[in-house]
C-alpha cells in the first residue's frame, strides 16, 4: 500500500524527519528492514532545528536551497512501502522454525541422522534397458524383494534398532485411538438374570443332594417354596440340581411337581425354565388336573404359550386331549370357563363398573386360551365323557356367539355343526332351547347360516323348534327356524 500524498490533517502522524506517515507501531521491528534514508539538511534549510535556520531565509543563497529542497521534497517517495505480503512472512517465519527444528535434531541425533542419510548398497548386474510399468490393476500384486535389498535393510534396521533404546528423553505424540482394537476380545454383555443365577450359585454350593430332597410339613421342597414365592434365580439353580439327580419332578402332598405350581400360580417364565430344563409336561395332580387344565381353567394365557412355544423348540408331544375326572378335556374346561364369565356379565349389565372391567378382561384371557389351545391341536370333535357334548354344544348352551363364531371359522366345522351328544340333540337344539337370553337370536341365525339341520331330531324325536319356550323372543326364534325370518314390528 503506497500513500501517495499526506493530509494535513494527519501531521501529527508524519515522521519529522522523513515526512513518512507511520504506525503507531514500530514498523522497523515487523518487517526486519532498515529505515529509510535521512535527508542531509543543512543549516538554512528550514527543517533545520539551528537557530540559523531561518534567520537568513531572505537572502537569495537561501531561496536557492529552498527551492532545491522543495525539488528535492517532492521527487522523495512517500508513504510505507510493504517490502513482503503477510502470506510470504508466515512462510518466512515457518521455514526459520523448520529448519530450526531440524538444526537442534541434527546436533542432538547425530547418530540416527547418519544411518537415516546412508545411501543403500548398489545393485549388481543392473540391467540399463527400461522396465515395463505394471498396470493399474497389477498396481496391489507385491512382488519378491532383492536379497541384497533385503541385506540392506536390515542392516539400516538393526543400527537404528541400537540407538532408539537410548534414546529415552526423546518425546513422542500418538493419537489416542477412536476405537478399540480388533484383536481386543470384548467380554460378553452378562443380563441381569444370569447375574442373579451366579451369586445364587455361589450361595447354593453346598447344598447337598440329602437336603434338595427335604421335604417340609406340606411335603414341599425348597425348589417348591422358591417356584411359589416367583423367584426365578433361585428356582432355576435349584431346578437344575434337582435335574442333576433326577428328582426334578418330585411332588408334594397335592400331588403337584414344581412344574405344576408355576402353572397355577401363573409364573410363566419359571414355567418355561423348568420346561427347559426337563420338567414332564404331562402329569396329573390329585384332582386330576394336567398342567392345561389349569390353565384353561384359570385362563393363563401366557404360561399356555410359555409351553406350546416349549413344545415348538424341542418338540416334545403334548396330551391334548387328556381328560379330568369329569371327563373334559382342556378345551372343555376353557368353554365352561368362558360361558361363566359370560353369563356373570350378563347379570351385572351394561353400565360399566370395577367388577365388570374385571370380568371383560378375564373374558378376554379365556378366549386367548381357547385360540392357543386350537392351535396347540386341540379337536372339536372330542365329546365329554359325561354327557357326550362337543365345545360346539357347549357354547350353543350359553349362545355364546363370539365362541360360537371361533369354533365356526374352523376349518373342520363342518364335523360337528350336526353332531350330536348322547340324549341326541344338536348344537341347534340346545340354542333353540335357552329361555331369556338376548343373544338367542343371533345364536341360531349363525347355526343355520353355517349349515345346522332344523330338521334334525333328539332321542325324544323332538326337533328345535319344538324346545323353544313360549316367549315374544322365543315366537321370534321359532320363525326363524321355519325359515320365515325374524317377526316384523307392526
């Protein structure tokens, strides 16, 4: 930047002697250059400070040097001249500390710079005629090394490898790494429950066989106690013990297997453990219930899938039709639960409440079971040992449409919408016969719609629609088994 003319009002800023407009800053110490040449002035001249100066500048000698002063004054440059940019200074100032740098590693490293500026041994019978340069796509192909090279080398290695240990106040910078290594094994992720099962097995070492076998005044052992009290740690190490010495099934006074009492106190992940570990699915306690049984009693949706899903990995067989002592099957236990809740809700009405929010959930939970179980293989054919009834006749008893529905949408109804128990009535006689029910009509619409006979007679040779009762509802039903459809309002 050159200052080609300078301001008057900026004459405080002019240098006295040079008449160069400068920094506040001391310019000379940046840049490194020298300052600019001093007029010689001599003593009449007017920016003389003698006392002469200007006493004889009336006199012709003194105009003449005034005007070679003035000449002078104007042919000086004015203003800073920047010799160098800042860009050259910064590269300036950065090769002094570089080769500084390099300077205090020569004079201090004067070993390992010797050995680095070595040149390596010449090759013999070099061939003088050029080389083919391999393609880009032998660029990755490593070619065998010289062995005299190779000698070469390992040679500069071994006198770099004599120095480097004294080198010891040498200091050295690394990245600390984002990541970890790959050859660093990582110890698995350990879950909480495996945590637990490892302090219970500390605690438990000394168990003995004779006390894992001991039985209380109730006739329970502890892997009983600890499956009752829901903790799954504690069961499952004893549960493993006892399947160690083969008693894991061992019962107490109701003739119940640990297995058995996480299937009625609803423990459905202790239930999955015992399965895994062995546990016999198929075992009767003293009422002659199975483990399913109690489950669709009960409607424990989830440890009924804890064991269909048992039974799915390790395919293990399951009774399903195994009967009670009342002659019922899973399934039929699970229908007579269902029709319960039903005709329970149907007392307490619609307004909703505490108690009926109860029974709507548990209405939910026995269908859940009553799905599992049909995918489990349950049949609709299998009749009761008592009275000879399907699940079919079953929900026709209570019009239980949304069971009746489920068992509809089957693929093998067909079989059982016509079946008939031992007094010889159908599916259709048993709906034809409720009395006050408001879901009756519905019941038996969907009956004849899947295929029920109204034909169809019972030992007493008496068809539906002679059962229905004398009713405004019941003239309704009894229409619609004639096939003239529901009674319309006047």
């Amino acid at each position: 930047m050159i200052i080609d003319r300078v301001s008057e009002g900026f004459s405080g800023l002019l240098d006295r002697d040079s008449d160069v407009m400068t920094s506040p800053v001391h310019l000379l110490s940046f840049y490194g250059c020298s300052s600019p040449t001093e007029p010689n002035l001599s003593v009449g001249s007017p920016s003389s400070d003698s006392d002469q100066s200007w006493s004889n500048a009336g006199s012709p000698q003194n105009s003449i040097n005034v005007e070679e002063h003035s000449a002078r004054k104007l042919s000086r440059y004015q203003g800073v001249r920047v010799k160098k940019t800042v860009k050259e200074l910064i590269m300036q100032k950065r090769h002094q500390e570089i080769q500084a740098q390099q300077y205090q590693i020569e004079t201090e490293y004067p070993a390992i710079t010797q050995v680095l500026q070595r040149t390596k041994r010449e090759v013999e019978n070099m061939s003088l005629s050029p080389v083919k340069r391999l393609r880009v796509t032998d660029a990755n192909v490593l070619s065998p090394c010289d062995g005299e090279n190779m000698f070469c080398h390992t040679e500069m290695l071994e006198d770099i490898g004599d120095i480097l240990p004294s080198m010891e106040n040498m200091y050295t910078y690394s990245i600390p790494p984002r990541m970890p290594s790959l050859n660093m094994t990582a110890a698995p992720p350990v879950s909480f429950f495996e945590w637990q099962i490892k302090h219970e097995e500390e605690k438990l070492a000394a168990l003995s066989y004779v006390e894992l076998t001991t039985r209380d005044g109730d006739g329970d052992t502890f892997l009983h106690i600890a499956v009752a009290q829901g903790r799954r740690a504690l069961a499952y190490v004893l549960g493993r013990k006892m399947a160690a010495i083969g008693m894991l099934d061992m019962k107490e006074h109701n003739n119940q297997s640990a297995f058995q009492v996480s299937v009625a106190a609803d423990q459905h992940l202790i239930a999955q453990d015992l399965l895994l570990l062995g546990a016999e699915i198929n075992t009767m306690d003293c009422w002659g219930r199975s483990p399913l049984h109690v489950c669709a009693e009960k409607g424990h949706t989830s440890t009924l899938q804890a064991i269909q899903k048992s039974m799915q990995t390790s395919g293990r067989q399951v009774n399903m039709e195994v009967i009670n002592y009342d002659g019922l099957t899973p399934l039929h236990v699970a229908v007579l639960s269902h029709n319960a809740v039903v005709q329970e809700l149907c007392c307490y009405g619609t307004p909703p409440s505490a108690q009926n929010l109860a029974l709507l959930q548990k209405r939910k939970l026995l269908g859940d079971c009553i799905s599992t179980l049909l995918l489990m293989g349950a049949s609709l054919e299998t009749k009761d040992r008592k009275s000879g009834r399907t699940a079919l006749h079953m929900a026709a008893e209570e019009a239980n449409v949304e069971l009746l529905r489920l068992f509809l949408d089957q693929t093998n109804y067909f079989s059982v919408i016509n079946a008939k128990a031992f007094s010889g009535n159908t599916a259709l006689h048993m709906a034809s016969a409720l009395q006050g029910r408001q879901a009756q009509v519905d019941a038996v619409r969907l009956l004849l719609r899947r295929g029920a006979d109204p034909s169809a007679k019972n030992l007493e040779n008496e068809q539906p629609a002679q059962l229905v009762p004398d009713s405004p509802l019941g003239e309704q039903v009894r229409r619609i088994l004639k096939g003239k459809g529901p009674q319309s309002r006047s």
